[in-house]
C-alpha cells in the first residue's frame, strides 16, 4: 500500500490554534497603534488649525478669527474662502483619522467678536478611534482630557 503525503486533520487544527492565539495576541496591539495614530493626528490637525487661524486673523485684520473653519479652506484666497488650509479640514464640521473637529464661533470665550476662538477634537466612538479628547484656543496650547471633551481648564500637552 502506498503511503499519502499531505497533514492529518489533527496537524491542521494545531496550526490553525497557534495562528489564533498569535492573533489574540497581536490585535489589541494593533488597535492601540491606531488610536494612537489617530490622536497624533488630532493634535497635529489642532496645531495646523491654531496656525491657520493666526494666518487667518493677520489677512483680515477687520474681521479677526474667521467665523468658521470653512472660512480658512476654499480656492479664492480671500476673506471668505481663504486657501489657508485643504480641504479635508477646511469645511464647515471636519473629521479626520476617526476625530470630529468643533469650532465655536469668535467671541465665545468671553472676548469681541473675532478675538478669541475655541475648537475641540472629539474621539467618533470613544475607546475606538481615540480615547482623549483635545481643546485649543486663541493660546495655541492644546489641552486633553481622557473621559469628556477637553475646556480650557484641562491639562496641557506636555
């Protein structure tokens, strides 16, 4: 009788389990990495947004910080659509690498209209794409915090 070449079913299976088990192992590491990407990503956005708004403010000396963020993004170069930054983020509610970008309106935190500005990065799904949520304003210092959505009264980045 010839003998067959190949794996028994039992070989298999116990390949099969160590692929399961080097899986277990790797995927929460790999949803960690991502959430830390996106988090960089976050505070990255929030520091090319607090640039953009002092650009923002010193080509429109009359109006100050723009009355969206869809102010800073657009083609024409002017007040109302100033090509300051793309358009991934220049539109009137951005979302980027899993975090939800929220400007409130110049004014807000207490000073004339057009000279403070407040803007938070918000995690999409909490513990998914992101686990802090960040705070910028007027200051250009970028603020977290791990639970809610980061105010002016949270810790800084260090």
């Amino acid at each position: 009788m010839k003998k067959q070449k190949g794996f028994s079913l039992i070989e298999l299976l116990i390949v099969v389990a160590i692929i399961l088990i080097i899986a277990a192992i790797a995927i929460p590491n790999l949803l960690k990495s991502k959430m830390a990407a996106n988090e960089s990503s976050a505070v990255g956005s929030l520091r090319t947004f607090n640039t953009a708004m002092v650009t923002y403010a010193a080509q429109c000396p009359a109006i100050g910080y723009p009355a969206g963020l869809n102010n800073l993004g657009g083609t024409v170069g002017d007040c109302t659509a100033a090509n300051i930054v793309d358009n991934v983020l220049g539109v009137a509610a951005p979302q980027k690498s899993g975090y939800k970008f929220t400007y409130k309106t110049p004014g807000t935190s207490g000073g004339a209209a057009g000279a403070t500005y407040d803007l938070n990065a918000d995690p999409v799904n909490r513990g998914t794409t992101g686990q802090r949520s960040f705070f910028t304003d007027q200051t250009g210092v970028i603020r977290y915090n791990q639970t809610a959505a980061a105010a002016q009264t949270d810790n800084a980045l260090q």
